[in-house]
C-alpha cells in the first residue's frame, strides 16, 4: 500500500499525496472519482467543485494558519 500525506496548507486547500490508493467518500457513502495521485481538499468552503479545492480561497480571502505545533 503506497504512502499517504495530507499536508495544510498555509491559506489554502488541504494537499493530498498518494492519494490514488484512498478512496474519498461522502456522508452517504458515495465514493467521489480520485483518478490523480495528488489531490486538493476545499477547506475555505467557496469552492464550485467541493470537496475539491479549485483555488476559491484566493478570492475569497481564506486565512488559517493552522500548526501542529
């Protein structure tokens, strides 16, 4: 099973790698299409394509500067 990571962005989308061998589901269980290896996750909530992220948070002025530390 290859490696997955899910990065925050700073002001942007959650970063998806290996996200080929995942399979991204909603709240009834419907599997969303994962046809490329990196994906990114809305989290500014403005996206058209949610849960993708298709780059919104630019314009909308999304700002969260969330750290694990």
């Amino acid at each position: 099973m290859a490696d997955v990571k899910v990065t925050v962005s700073r002001r942007g989308p959650l970063l998806v790698q290996g996200a080929g061998s995942i399979e991204l589901v909603d709240a009834r269980g419907n599997s969303f299409p994962v046809e490329k290896d990196s994906i990114a996750l809305c989290r500014c909530g403005a996206s058209e394509n949610k849960p993708f992220c298709d780059g919104s948070h630019r314009a909308c002025g999304f700002d969260d500067e969330t750290s694990a530390a």
